[in-house]
C-alpha cells in the first residue's frame, strides 16, 4: 500500500489535510492541485538516516554506496532541488 499518494489523493479531493515535506508534494503543488502554506511555528524538523544491515556493512557495493550518498544529498541541496539543511557531516 502506497500511503502517501493515498494522504496526497485524500487531500486532491478536499477529504483531509496534511502536513507532508515539500518533496513530497512538489509536483502537485506545482500543477496546482494543492496549496501549501509553510509551518513556521513550531519549527518542525527530522532526520534522514542511513540504515544498513551490519551483514553487508562491508562489502563493496554497499561501501560505495554510503560514500555516494551524502554528496548527492549536498548536490541536491546546494542545487535548490531538496529544500533540507545538511548537518556538518554530510
């Protein structure tokens, strides 16, 4: 089950509202078939996590994968396509 186009098409069709990242509804945003209104106060936040099983930890692919991944989240970042912070790590 895709809950996400679920809550999206929930919300197209005026049965509810959500509160969803900006990635997340991006393109429906852009086509106009939501409005989206930043939430300003409280400031809301989360953490993306890389989440690897200790068996592959090691082996290669998975190596160059976890070095990949923390330069395409500052290209993406950096370019305006994810509207995130990096922490200092990335």
């Amino acid at each position: 089950v895709d809950s996400l186009s679920t809550i999206i098409n929930m919300v197209m069709e005026g049965k509810a509202y959500s509160i969803l990242t900006p990635s997340a509804i991006q393109k429906e945003a852009s086509q106009g078939r939501v409005r989206t209104v930043k939430i300003i106060d409280p400031v809301i936040t989360r953490s993306v996590v890389l989440a690897v099983n200790p068996k592959d930890e090691r082996s290669p692919a998975v190596s160059a994968i976890r070095n990949l991944i923390p330069r395409v989240v500052r290209t993406l970042i950096e370019s305006g396509h994810w509207s995130a912070t990096a922490p200092e790590r990335v």
